[in-house]
C-alpha cells in the first residue's frame, strides 16, 4: 500500500478531537477509517485501539491515529500488539522524529492535555515525516 490511508479512532474523551482531525484528512484529501466510538458515551479504550492497531497489522491501514484523555492508555495497549510502534506525542519535534527514526505506525495524542490546534500540528508533521532508514533501520528491526 503506497497511498497513505490512515485507521483513527478514539474513545470518549477524545472524540471531538478525532472528529477535528477527520476534518484535517478530508481536508488534504487522505483516506481514512474511522473506528470509533461515535458518541460521547462512556467507553473503553483499549477496545478501539486494538481495532486501529489490527487495520495497521493487516495492512488495510499503513498508519494509524489514537486519541483518549491522555493518550497513555491508547499507547499502552497499541503497543502491545506486534507490529505496531506507537508514539505518544505532545509536541510536533517527537512526532517528527517518532517518524524519522523510530518508524512510529501510531500515533497517539491526549485531548486533555494539548491543545487542538498543537493536536493538528502534530499529525500533521507525523503524516508528512518519512522514516529515514539507514542507521535507525537496524534499530527498529531490533525492536521485532
Ligand atoms: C477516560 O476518562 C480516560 O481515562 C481515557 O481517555 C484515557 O486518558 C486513558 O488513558
């Protein structure tokens, strides 16, 4: 899968997040799922990102987006699945570099502790940043 297509979701906390940054995906013309949850309702986290971390392992996503309260939670659970490096970023040089050298498949943000408009800043760094391979390959494979 070359083309980018990202798997999002987020639980309660940080739904109106996800809905901003869905507007964002829109906006620059990138595909996207949306795996919920799609209320405010209570709900349980790792739920949701097991099922953006299984879009990314299977390939029907090459990236996936997470967004809870603190973004600990969705980080936790992300990256206990084979496969997925998660990245929790609360500001735009990790995002950048979670890309460039850890090769970060998800991208996890905390609604209630950054801002919105840093929240978009964030992806949008993390989306347009390559991993630079090289000396950092080494690394990442030795993560698997
Ligand atoms: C929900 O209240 C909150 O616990 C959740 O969004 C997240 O912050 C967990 O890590």
């Amino acid at each position: 899968m070359d083309k980018l297509k990202v798997a999002i979701g987020c639980d309660h906390a940080g739904l109106h997040y996800k809905e901003a940054i869905i507007d964002y995906l829109k906006f620059r013309g990138i595909e996207y799922d949306d795996m919920g949850t799609y209320t405010p309702e209570s709900c349980d986290y790792p739920v949701i990102a097991r099922k953006v971390c299984e879009k990314v392992i299977h390939n029907e996503a090459n990236r996936g987006i997470l967004v809870c309260g603190t973004g600990i939670g969705m980080s936790i659970v992300a990256n206990k699945v084979h496969g997925i490096r998660a990245a929790l970023c609360g500001d735009t040089y990790s995002a950048r570099v979670s890309r460039a050298h850890n090769n970060a498949n998800v991208l996890c943000l905390g609604s209630r502790v950054i801002g919105e408009h840093l929240a978009l800043d964030i992806v949008d760094t993390w989306l347009k940043t390559g991993f630079e391979g090289g000396r950092h390959k080494k690394r990442v494979d030795m993560i698997e």
